[in-house]
C-alpha cells in the first residue's frame, strides 16, 4: 500500500533499531533509525532518505 507523504507533517519522536531479515535494500542485522509520527499518530521510521509507515514486519526496538 503506497501512501501519498507529501500532505503529512512529521516530528521526530526517537530513535531505535530495525531489526530485519534479509530483505531488498537492507542488510541482515540491525539497523539503528529516526522515528517520527505524522498529525494522525502514526508511526514511521526513516528508511534510506524515505519516511516508511512503522509496521509489524520492521520489528522495531526503540531506544529511551
């Protein structure tokens, strides 16, 4: 599902790891990534210059 970005508002919320799988674009292992939320409190991480909605499939690890 692509979603049109340019109409939302992000702030920068933390930081935390991705860890992933082997997938394309990403390298197996963690990932330590930007999270921000949107004007409808949605999570997205910061993927190679790109804003990503925060899912399961991201298996996320935030950091405090």
């Amino acid at each position: 599902m692509k979603e049109d970005t340019k109409n939302l508002s992000y702030r920068q919320i933390g930081r935390g790891f991705i860890m992933n799988e082997p997938i394309p674009d990403m390298p197996i292992g963690r990932r330590l990534t930007k999270t921000y939320v949107d004007q409808f409190n949605r999570k997205y991480v910061q993927v190679n210059g790109r804003y990503e909605l925060l899912t399961a499939q991201h298996n996320y690890l935030s950091v405090d």
